[in-house]
C-alpha cells in the first residue's frame, strides 16, 4: 500500500504534483509524495552522519557536546529545504572544504573566530542566492564542457576517497580505511556491489526472492549494517553503550539559546569589516568547490532522467544555488556551523536515485525518497536511544568543565555568577575604550591626511589667483585643487588655524594604536573567560537537568 493521498498522484510524464511558489515547488509529505519506508530505515541508520559536526565545533570553540549537538540540530532540519523546495538533489556538508575552514579559523583566536565562521557563512549565503536569483549559475553550467563535467564527477571521487571516511591518516582526523581497515573495506566492497554491480544488477531486476527485493530497497544499508557488525565483532569499535539514557527525547532549545545569544549574527552582530574581508576569499573558494557538487549533481539527474520516463524531474541549478543560499543564510542569523550547507551528499543521492531507476512499483517519485529520507534523519536527531553512540562524550565535557571551574576557583554558583558579572564589566569597559580610541585613530588618520595634502596644494591655490587663465589651470590641476579645498573645509570645520607637525601627529597615532593593543588584549582576555564560564555555566545545568531524572529514579 503507497503512504500517500490521493493529490500526490500524477499522469505519466508529467511533473511531481507541488503548490508552485516562483522559482520553487513546495511539496508537502503525502499530500505531494509517497512516504517511502527504505528510506526512511536508511535514514535511522546514517543519520549520525551529520552528528560528526559535533566535534569540529566542540575542537574548534569548547563548546559542550549538548550545544554542538543543538547546532546540528538546527543544521538538519535546513537539509530538508531544499526537497521541499523542489531540488531533486539530497543537500550535505561542503565536505571537501571542511578541512581548509577549519585551517582557516585556526587563525583566529576568542571572539574572532566566531566572528570568522559566522561571516563565512553569511558571505557563502549571499554568493548561492545572488547566483541563483540572477540566473548565472545556470549560465554557467549551460556553458561549461562536457569534459569539464567528467572532470569535476571524477575529481569529486577522488576528493571523496581522500576525505575524512576514506583513505585520509589518522593523524589528520581520518575515520576511513586507516582507523576501520577491516571493515571499511567490507562495507564499501559490498556497497558498491550492491549499487552498481551489472551482476547483481540483473539478478536482482529478475529475481522473485523476497530477501533479493528487500535488500534491493534498502540501499547501501546493508553493506552499513555488514561493516558495523563486523566493526563490533573484531573489536574495531565499540559496542552501543545505552547506559548514560536519561530521557527518549533530545531537548535542543537550552543549548540553542546559548547559540542564539552567543554565537549568531542576532548575538554578536555583524562580523567586523575586516573579518569579512578575510572571508571572502575562503566563501569563493568554498563556493568554488560547491559548484562542482552542483555539476556533478545536475549531470547525475540528467543520467537518471533516462531511466524513468513517467516522471519530469526538473533539474535547476538555480534553483538549487537559492535553496543552499537560504540555509547558510539561516545558519548564519541563529547556528552556524563550520562544515557550511552544501548541494549534494552523493552517497545518499546515489542509493535514492538507484533504487529510483528500478521503477514506479519501487518509488513513485524521486521527492518521495528524498524528502523521506531527511525528515525522518532529522526526527532520528531528536530520539535520544539513537545517539547513544556519541552522547557518552557529555561526561568528558563535564569533566572539563568541573577542572576549568576547580582551577578559578568557583566551585560555587554564586561565586561562578560574580566573576561572570566582573567579566562582563571588564569586556564592555574595555570594548568601550578600544572603540574609542579606534575613533581618535581614525581621526588623527584624517587629519594626517587632509593637512599632508592641505601643505602640498597650497601653492597651486595660490597661483590660480595670478595666473592669466583660471579655467584653463583650474582644469589642468582639478583633483590636486579638489583635494586642497577639501582639506581647507576640514580644518576650518575643525577650527585648526595652525598645520600640525606630521611628526607629531605619527607619534599621537602610534601612542594611540600601543594603547588600543593594551586594551584589546584585556577586551579578548575578558571576552575569552567569559565564554569559557559562560559555557561552564550551561554544562552544569544541562548536567543537573540529566542528574534529577536520575536522582528521583533512585
């Protein structure tokens, strides 16, 4: 029986049926598409996937599994965006570009950083959506050679089997072939016999065997299912530890409050200008590599196309450009998070559109896959049992915190609140400070300037009073007399009489910028401390929200 009403029905040919929004079709579960439960199995076992993210943002900013994991949350739900919208594409991490961010924010330190993701995401955002709205990202790819194409589908595999889950080192962060040898090479050995094997291909297109048919539907779980028994067995992972399970449901909003005040653009504002211009290299180059994703996307739709004629599927790269700008955009405003909102997960794409191409009776519509296959990644995000693989990480995290807490001193609540309030006083006063001498800097700057260029053009304002033709001088020297006036209004404005000495002025400037070097280093210092017991403070009481449930249980 299809788990779909009547309204997500269609005739041979046509498009998917959706409420069309511009440039979007809106698709609603069942009332638009079949909800398909190999999907949606799949989903219960890879959701944990995109719970890797965790571990960069606890590395890169200390924060506590429950925030990181509050971050994910947010960053899951956006996947669903672009299905929902009409991109026939399973959305993912800009995978190949996650090492080079996290390089790239390692030049940062305190604030800074964070101010460096937020305005990463933020310049990447805008970058999809105004390649999307203008209709040049379709442009492009129209133009682009075939050869190009099956450069970058290659490239992009080789970019895959070097990754992180493939044949990177340990000492890189791989968690591929060299931590899970055995296994690793079961599991793809039989994914990719399962997927793309012409001998299975046939066997299972013929076969009546009802275990042929339910492995055929299933994807790549099986192989998933394979590798981790066999990963469990030989000892190289652990077995599932569901000890540490206080409660079913996974509260996210605690944690996402701390991000929203703290670590968005509604918290901290918009990054500091010359943040963003440190950016916006990195946004290219990170836009650079999701194009690729789109090209090779696009051209894999196209391939699918042709097995299925009862169904339009309508491919637009703008589209698409739009629907990753959107959720980086949002990312940006409330969680951002530093693996960015990329086109394509290939892996999931390939096993939708696999069992896709096996026909109608198997999945009526490639959105009913996709869509499937999200939501119910996203509701897994929320089950707490399921992430009783990572959640063992949240006593690490409370053992930092106690020692980070133990060595200041605070072992206190109202001790912790004090020096949090102290801290707050220290950063705003030395904020205050810093951006005032910022001002008197930049003035000084100005003054240095239009007084430089107010001695050097005076002369020639002074000849135009003798010379016997004005308009001709005038027009000769126009941008050195602009600049002398301009400089005249500034210092009659300022009422300077007398031209400053320029090395007097070198020296106020440069006793200005050692004394905002001084405040600067306390305004980090402050701000610093101040997340780091900010943060204590959030893992204590998540850690006494897990413990009463406990406690009245006993």
């Amino acid at each position: 029986m299809n788990l779909m009403l009547p309204t997500a029905r269609r005739k041979d040919g046509e498009k998917q049926p959706c409420i069309k929004i511009w440039k979007f079709d809106l698709r609603i579960p069942f009332v638009h598409y079949e909800w398909e439960i190999p999907e949606m199995i799949q989903a219960c076992v890879v959701f944990m996937t995109g719970s890797a993210a965790t571990a960069y943002l606890q590395d890169l900013f200390g924060f506590t599994f429950e925030m990181a994991l509050s971050i994910v949350f947010v960053h899951e739900l956006l996947y669903m965006v672009n299905n929902t919208l009409g991109d026939p594409l399973i959305g993912g991490w800009i995978t190949p570009a996650v090492p080079l961010i996290t390089a790239f924010l390692l030049n940062f330190e305190g604030p800074d950083r964070m101010y460096a993701l937020v305005g990463l995401e933020l310049i990447l955002g805008l970058m999809y959506v105004i390649l999307g709205v203008t209709g040049i990202a379709t442009k492009i790819i129209d133009i682009c050679p075939q050869s190009l194409k099956a450069g970058i589908l290659i490239g992009s595999g080789f970019a895959a089997c070097c990754g992180q889950y493939g044949f990177k080192a340990l000492e890189d962060g791989g968690a591929g072939f060299f931590k899970y040898p055995i296994s690793w090479s079961i599991g793809c050995a039989l994914g990719l016999f399962l997927l793309f094997s012409n001998g299975f291909g046939k066997v299972k297109f013929g076969s009546k065997s009802k275990l042929i048919k339910l492995i055929t539907k299933a994807g790549f779980v099986p192989a998933i299912i394979v590798a981790g028994v066999i990963a469990m067995i030989i000892g190289e992972c652990d077995l599932p530890d569901f000890s540490t399970v206080t409660s079913f449901w996974f509260n996210p909003f605690p944690g996402l409050q701390w991000v929203w005040n703290n670590f968005s653009i509604l918290g901290i504002g918009i990054p500091p200008a010359h943040i963003l211009l440190q950016d916006l290299p990195m946004a290219i180059m990170c836009y650079v590599i999701a194009f690729g994703d789109i090209v090779g996307g696009t051209a894999f739709l196209e391939d699918t196309k042709r097995y299925r004629e009862d169904e339009y599927i309508d491919v637009n790269p703008d589209r698409t450009n739009m629907c990753c700008g959107f959720r980086n955009l949002i990312e940006a405003f409330f969680s951002p998070t530093c693996t960015m909102s990329g086109p394509l997960w290939s892996a999931m794409t390939v096993s939708v559109a696999e069992r896709y191409k096996t026909g109608k009776e198997n999945m009526y519509s490639i959105f009913g896959g996709a869509c499937t296959f999200n939501t119910t990644k996203w509701i897994c995000q929320l089950i707490v049992p399921l992430m009783a693989l990572i959640q063992p990480i949240l006593p690490l995290a409370m053992a930092q915190t106690l020692i980070l807490l133990q060595e200041k001193g605070l072992l206190n609540e109202g001790a912790l609140d004090q020096r949090i309030d102290e801290l707050q006083t220290q950063y705003d006063s030395a904020k205050e400070v810093v951006l005032d001498l910022e001002t008197r800097m930049a003035e000084n700057k100005k003054l240095r300037s239009h007084a430089a260029a107010y001695k050097q053009y005076r002369p020639l304002a002074q000849k135009l009073k003798t010379v016997k033709s004005p308009a001709a001088f005038e027009e000769q020297h126009r941008a050195e007399l602009t600049a002398y006036r301009t400089a005249a209004a500034y210092l009659k404005a300022n009422n300077i009489t007398k031209l400053p000495s320029p090395n007097k002025l070198e020296a106020e400037y440069a006793q200005l910028a050692s004394e905002k070097a001084k405040f600067y280093e306390q305004y980090k210092e402050a701000k610093e401390e101040l997340l780091k017991l900010k943060t204590a403070k959030q893992n204590v009481a998540s850690f006494f929200r897990e413990e009463e449930p406990a406690q009245q249980e006993r």
